[in-house]
C-alpha cells in the first residue's frame, strides 16, 4: 500500500512541472508588458515636463489606460 501511495505521490509531482512552468512563463510576459507601459508613461510625463504630484497622477491614468498617449 505504501508503494502504490508514493508511486502516485511521485507521478503527481512529475505532472506538475509543466503546469507550473506554463504559469511562470505567462506571468512573465505580464511583466514585461507591465514594464513596457510603466516606460511608456514615463516618457510621456517626460514629455511634458511633469513634477511631483502632477506626474504621479499622470502616470497613474496613464497605466491605467495601458500606456495610450493622453
């Protein structure tokens, strides 16, 4: 019985790699697109020559609407 409940253990495991893989590489690209919008907005603040509290609530909007010129 205890050979039966490790073999399963063990074979539950092996499966599970690629599941988590898939999830690490799609958490991944949602970084990278997060990334991408946080330097678009930047760029547009810099842009516009925005300071402190007027460039934090530009870059908020701004990632909020993904990065799309305001």
């Amino acid at each position: 019985m205890k050979k039966i409940l490790m073999a399963l253990l063990i074979s539950l495991t092996a499966g599970l790699g690629p599941t988590l893989a898939q999830t690490d590489a799609n958490s991944k690209s949602g970084d990278t697109d997060k990334a991408a919008i946080s330097k678009s907005c930047t760029a547009q603040a810099n842009a516009k020559g925005l300071h402190g509290e007027a460039r934090k609530k530009f870059r908020s909007k701004c990632k909020k609407a993904g990065g799309k010129p305001a």
